[in-house]
C-alpha cells in the first residue's frame, strides 16, 4: 500500500473508531450529535494528516477521497444507531 493510501485510511479507521465510541458512550437521543462532532474531528484530522505529508500532487484528491470514505463510516453507523433505536 503506498504511503498516499495509507494517509487516507487513516482517516477512515479514525472515523470508525469515533463511531464505534459514539454507540458505546452516547446517551440515547445523543447520537447524532456526537457523529457530527466525529465528522469535524475526521475533517480536522484529514487536513492535518494531509498537510503532513508535504506533498502537494493530489492533495485534493486524497481530501476528497478521506472525506467521502469517513462519510460513508459515519452514514453507516447512523444507519445502525437509527435501526438500534427502533427496537
């Protein structure tokens, strides 16, 4: 796996363990706040992972493609805390 590849799943592990803490921490209700306060925290760390890298070649490609991967974490768990609540 090349290093640009690895800057981007970093990202979306970290967006996947903000999701798994939110299921485990949040009070019923309190989800989505948190998930959006997980998004900020992934965007924030996107932009800090990637400027890391001192590469300017695709650096809005890897935002973009970081964003969207950590997007699609927190839609997923979303989708769970929203069928979990329904039980």
């Amino acid at each position: 796996m090349s290093w640009q590849w690895k800057s981007v799943v970093v990202v979306w592990l970290f967006a996947l363990v903000c999701a798994v803490l939110t299921g485990l921490h949040s009070f019923p209700g309190q989800a989505l706040v948190w998930i959006g306060l997980s998004f900020a925290g992934c965007v924030i760390g996107t932009l800090c992972v990637q400027l890391a890298t001192g590469r300017k070649e695709g650096y809005v490609n890897r935002v973009t493609v970081s964003l969207v991967g950590a997007v699609a974490v927190l839609a997923g768990a979303t989708g769970i805390f929203a069928l979990a609540g329904l039980a």
